[in-house]
C-alpha cells in the first residue's frame, strides 16, 4: 500500500457503467514525510476521505477486492485514512 | 487509475484473434494539470474517446474486467471521459 | 520480492474493516547493500518484525495469500526476516 | 500494452518446462515516435513479429491469457505486430 | 520478463511457512548488454542457477505458477538460465 494525500476530486460522466456512483478522488503518492514522490493517480474513496487528508491507497487486482465487486472496473482505492506515522 | 489524453489510433492487422474488433488508441499519461509524465502505451478504448480527450484509463487485470471476458489480451483500457479535474 | 528496511509504524482508526487487526508498517526499499532506492510504502507484518530490521516483501495479489485470506484488502505483506545477504 | 521493437533473440536451455517450445524475444520499450524508453525486457511472441518490428506487447497476468494457458511461466507476450501509429 | 544476473544469496530462519525449503537469491536486472539497471531483488530459483549466471526472471502472479502452487507467498522466480542473446 502507499501513503497518498487526497488532493482533488474527479468527475466523469460518460464511464464504464460498474464506475456508476463511485467517488473519485485524485491522489498524490507522498513519503512518510508527507514529500510528495511526484506520482498522481485516480483512487475510489470507500472511506470518505477529505480533502488534504492522509489516506493508505491499494492498487491492483486488490482495489477490486475493496469494493467487494469482482467485476468493478478500478485498479486503486482509498482503504483507510491515516491518523498518523511514527517513524524512528 | 491514471489520468491520460488520447493522443492518436494505432493499427494492426496480424494480432492475436481476441483483440479483433477493438479500438485501440495510443495514450499518454497526464498528473491533475494536464503534464505529460512521460508514458506512453496502448489502451482499448470502451467509452468512445476521441483525439486530445482527457481519460480514465485502468491497468492491469482490472483492464479485461472492462471488456467483460476475461481472456481478451489486453491490459490497459479507456473506462471514462473526464468533464473536470477540481484540485485545492 | 524486495529488500526492505521497516522504519515505522502507521495507524489508521477509519479504514476498510478487513485490515482490523492487522500491523501496518512503514518500509523502505533498500538494495542489497541497504542503500534506500527511495521507494517508501505501506505493508502488513506477518512476521513480528521490529524496527529497524531488514524485510522480504511481497507485493501485489500476492500479498493477500500471504494472510490466507482472498478478499484482505493490502497489496504488500512482510514474509521474513533477513539473516545475512551474501552477495559476491 | 506498450509499444515496443523487436531487437534480438534469447536462448535458454535450461528451463521451467512450460516455456518449451515458445519463442522468447528480446524487445526495447519505445513511445509513439519510436523513440527507446530503456526499457529492455523478454516476451513470448505468439505472432511470428521478426527482428526490427514494431508489436503490442501485454504485460502480467494478461500475457498467460495470450497463450490460452493458465500456468505457463510468462509473464509478457508479443500480440500485435503494428502497422502503423497515427498521433496528432 | 526480465534479464537478470544472480548476484547472491539470502537467508531469513523466520518466515511466512510456505517459503520453507525455498532457494532465495539475489539478482540484479540487466539489459541485453548485462549493464545494470539499478533494480536489485530476491526471486525463487527453481532451475538452479549459480552466481554470476544471466537468467530469465517471472514477476507478478506468474511467479506462484512457476512454483506450481497457488498459496505460496513469491511475487518473484528464476525460471530460465539463459544460454545466449542475439541482438541486431
């Protein structure tokens, strides 16, 4: 899993149709710093996630299994909001 | 997810047989500003994406769960057109 | 599978109920020579590991065989502790 | 699936028993302009490509799907060889 | 799949169970040239490679496959010692 901050949400109106009803939010791959690594992609929030929030995003066949639906057309969500990293 | 823009059709008569039929497009990745970030590659269109649109394209396993076979021989499918990108 | 250094712990009150229980750490991914490769992530441990000590991770579907449950939501997992790396 | 030329031939004797008989090439990831990613990895062509095209390469679990055979080792496969590549 | 050249071994007495038994090394991936390209890893040797050798490495589910059971926990394996590269 990797650390993202929601940065913005996303709309779509013409999509597959298993994407109906899904939030779409944009997310910033960052470090345990909050440094951003320069990666941006799309997540389903199954969290309700906010804005600026910290968020552990999954990607891959896995964000399938986050839905609960083996046939939803995602490959990354947002599976947990983060209250914080202790790093030594 | 990945934000990309459709940047032109790519053809090929001699593939193998389960790619018959499909509208593949040439993508390039974009972050939430419209950048390219320097990938290009190969998606199967499903949503009717047109030149210089900005998309939503999956990867991975997730791609053939798009087509609704699971032994089509793809990997990278267009599954939304995106109308806005709002990022605080 | 990769080399990884565990430097932190994460926590998260609000997340997909499938991680319940689960130990989140923080890793970074290291060469054999524990140099970072600058790749920071999020895995489960299911190994006791502690800080400090350097990892096997698995990443992707594997991940989730790695708890012996189909549908866990985490895409990386610690698998073992490292005794030695011989490399000549 | 990436763009990618065919650049040479790979040998191997010694080898997990499902890969007999296929055809192992070595291939250079390039972009729309064929322009080298340096990218260099090994696909399974199923479609007779020779040395200098340029093909549709799957990548993943997708590429096993190409040889119609769950538990054959690859892990990327050759699909298309492309006739050409209009970008705007 | 990748070109790799075995680099070394690794030892971990604590781990996940089903990765008893298993002979772990690290590779480093190369291109057709053997030049690195900084990616240094741990796969399964299932076709006994030596140090020094150039191998075909699997990634991803494929890799289970290579060990022909689904549950085992790798995401890595060595399956081809390569004999010889042609390249034009």
């Amino acid at each position: 899993m990797v650390i993202c901050k929601v940065i913005g949400h996303l709309w779509a109106t013409k999509k597959e149709e298993s994407l109906n009803g899904l939030k779409l939010m944009v997310v910033e791959q960052v470090d345990h710093k909050e440094k951003s690594v320069n990666k941006i992609f799309v997540a389903v929030d199954i969290v309700s996630a906010g804005i600026g929030e910290k968020v552990i995003v999954v990607t891959g066949s896995t964000a399938r299994k986050a839905l609960g639906k083996e046939n939803v057309v995602i490959d990354a969500a947002i599976v947990g909001i983060i209250d914080s990293i202790e790093v030594k």
